[in-house]
C-alpha cells in the first residue's frame, strides 16, 4: 500500500517537471542581469550566477525536505505553519504578496518599453505610459478569462520564446567580439559584484513549484531532485547564453548609455538590435523580448490573481473573477502608468523579499523539520547543518547587499 501512494503517475515524466521549473524561472528577469553585470562585466557576472545558481537549487532542495514530510498536495503556506508557526507563516504570506505585487508592476514597466520598442519599429510613437496600460488590459483580460487561457497561451508563448531567442541569439552568439568579453585587467570590476547579487536570486524564483512538483510526482525525491537540478540548468545555460551575446556584442562603455535611459528591456533591446543587420532577426530578437515579458506577467498574475482570490474569498463567478481582478492589476498598472522606467528597480525589490520565502523561510524549516519529524527523518539534504547555515546567510548577504545598494554605500556601473 505505502509502495502505490509513494509511486509516481505514469504520466509524470521527468522532462515534464524540469520544464515546469525552467519555465518559472526563466522570464523577464533575465534583461536586468547584462545591465546590473555591467559594472563587474563577464568573468565575475559568471562566477555570480554560478554561485547564486549553488544557493537557490540548495534552498529548493532544502524545501523539498521539509515537504516530504507532508502529505502531497501540502502548501508552501501550509508548510510554514506547521514548522515554523504564525509568525513566520504571515511574513511569508506578505513577503509572496508583495514578490508577486512588484513583479507585476516590473512587468508592466518592462511590457510598456517592449511594446514601445516594438511600435518604434512601425513608426508609432506612444508615451511609455499608455504603453504600458496597453500592455497590462490585453494581458489582464487574459487571466479575467480563465486558467485555462493562461495555460494555453502561455504554452504558445513558450514555443514561441525558445524558437525566437535561439534564433535571435543564436545570430548575436556568432558574431561576438571575445575581446569585448575579455577585458584588461586594470580596473576594480569585483567591487561591482555586491549589487548585482540581488539580480542574481530574483533570476532563480522557482520555489513555489516545489510543492506542484510534490503534488505531480508523489513521493519521489530523486525523480523531483533531477528535475529541479534540470530545470534550473537549463535557466543557467541560457542566462549565461544570454550574457555572452549581450556583452559580447555591446561594450561595457555602450552599456553606460543604456543604463542612463533607464535600462529598461526596449533599451537594452534597441541597443541589441543596431548590432544585428538581419531585419528578420531583429524581429525575433523583439518577439522573444514581446513574449518573454508577456508570459512572466501571465505566470506571476495568475499565482497573485488565485492567491488574492482565496485570501478575499472571492468566487469564481463573473463578478467575484471581476472583483478579484481589480485588486491583482489596479495597484501596479497605476504604479506603471505613474513610474514606467522601474523595471530594473522592481526586480531588486523582488529580491529583497524573495530572501524571506525563498532561501531564509526554506532553510529554517528544514533545521526545524529534522527536529520534529527526528523519529522519520526520510530524505536529507546533504551537508547537515552547514548547508542550512549557508543558505541563510546568503539570504542574509543578499538582503544587505540590495539595502546596502539603496542606501548609494555599494558602487554602481553608470
């Protein structure tokens, strides 16, 4: 019997699984890492995200123990509850709230600079405001409709986004300069670092997966393991893809410029595409930036629009769906229209409060799990309390590093 309850569906594939994770994690996000690596440049923008990757895969492993120890189906606020009690159970209700609030604002910021770039290219020209009030009720609209919309569009986003970024990416990865990668050696580019880190984990956000992933493939560890070292990897192979073509095609000089306009994606985009001379890459290059923020905003509103939904106890009629979606987009689209170049400043937001729910909230349960459940300790994580440790004061770092930053005390490239 416990052998059948244990046994993974037939149809969870481990493809299945590592898609749902690289799917989450890779998104908007990844258009603040070649302006906030900027200052560091290539060598020490690598040695970052390999070090962020380590931290947030230990974490989402972390989370996954605890999780085991619950029935399938548990939530991550269920979790919290049972571990570490009310206290950290509402801190991390407010720190998810407010992760997916300024992620839809960030969204809508880089969705109206996108949608700008792209009318520029028809010799439109709308305010980046209205663009991205634009941006936010078409897709808003989307997410009034059903669940079941934002899945099907979302999956046509995604063939869309891998056949347009290896096109478009695949046409800038030929035609890099390795000495713009390369730089002299003089110069303190390492002290540049600090500030990025906070781009850095908000690029990995996977977390809230791992409790679908318990819930999809029952209790299987090593099956949910592979498919989030998977899934994350792939997001890393193509962060790392993406910082090759970016840097290797625009100098650390350009980005200057780039950052002085605000450093929103229709700039960083603009600037990408004076360097290709191939009009149909240029529009794939615009496509992949057009769906890349598009299926963020779908993916992150839908987690707000449901989460709202139960917190309000709204229902799933015309009405209640209507009430639900003035609370999810009226707050950041207003946020939008008023601030529209906050993109990269929203994203370092996020990080902040991500460090709560996903490294700091992960650690800790686990430390407080292994306590509890001591007489069924199941799966651990590797690397006993050290592990745990590490993981919190990376949470810890990156928090005070994008405080640090606010305050103007770490060195920013401009």
């Amino acid at each position: 019997m416990a052998n059948h309850m244990n046994a993974a569906p037939a149809k969870a594939s481990l493809l299945g699984g590592a898609m749902i994770i690289a799917g989450t994690t890779v998104g908007a996000g990844m258009f603040s890492l070649p302006v906030e690596g900027a200052g560091m440049w290539f060598g020490y923008s690598v040695l970052m995200l390999l070090g962020v990757w380590f931290c947030m895969f230990m974490s989402g492993l972390l989370l996954l123990e605890t999780n085991l120890h619950f029935e399938p189906g548990a939530s991550f606020d269920t979790l919290t509850k049972e571990t570490l009690g009310q206290f950290w159970r509402v801190l991390n209700g407010a720190s998810i709230t407010f992760v997916l609030y300024i992620l839809t604002y960030a969204y809508i910021s880089g969705g109206g600079s996108i949608v700008n770039h792209s009318l520029q290219g028809m010799d439109i020209s709308l305010p980046q405001s209205f663009a991205a009030l634009v941006f936010a009720l078409v897709l808003a609209l989307v997410v009034l409709i059903s669940t079941k919309a934002v899945d099907r569009i979302t999956t046509i986003m995604l063939g869309g986004m891998i056949i347009s970024f290896f096109l478009a990416i695949g046409n800038l990865l030929i035609g890099i300069d390795t000495s713009k990668l390369l730089l002299p050696e003089e110069g303190s580019y390492g002290s540049y670092l600090w500030a990025a880190i906070p781009f850095g984990l908000a690029s990995f956000g996977y977390h809230g997966n791992v409790p679908s992933l318990v819930k999809y493939y029952g209790k299987q560890p090593g099956t949910i393991i592979k498919a989030i070292f998977v899934g994350t990897f792939i997001a890393l192979a193509i962060y790392l893809c993406w910082l090759v073509a970016t840097m290797g095609n625009i100098s650390r000089a350009e980005f200057s410029n780039i950052i002085a306009q605000g450093g929103n994606m229709g700039v960083l985009v603009g600037a990408l595409s004076k360097v290709m001379d191939n009009s149909l890459l240029n529009t794939m290059l615009t496509l992949f930036a057009n769906l890349a923020v598009a299926s963020s905003f779908l993916g992150v509103t839908l987690g707000l629009f449901d989460y709202l939904a139960d917190l309000f106890g709204f229902d799933d009629s015309r009405s209640g769906r209507a009430k639900t979606a003035l609370v999810t987009f009226l707050p950041p689209t207003l946020l939008g229209m008023l601030f529209p170049d906050g993109f990269l400043v929203a994203i370092g937001f996020a990080a902040l409060a991500a460090t709560v729910w996903a490294v700091i909230v992960p650690a800790l349960m686990a430390w407080r799990s292994r306590q509890q459940f001591a007489d069924h300790p199941g799966f651990r994580v590797p690397g006993g309390t050290p592990l745990i440790a590490i993981v919190v004061l990376f949470g810890l770092l990156t928090a005070a590093c994008h405080l640090l930053a606010m305050a103007g005390m770490l060195p920013k490239y401009s």
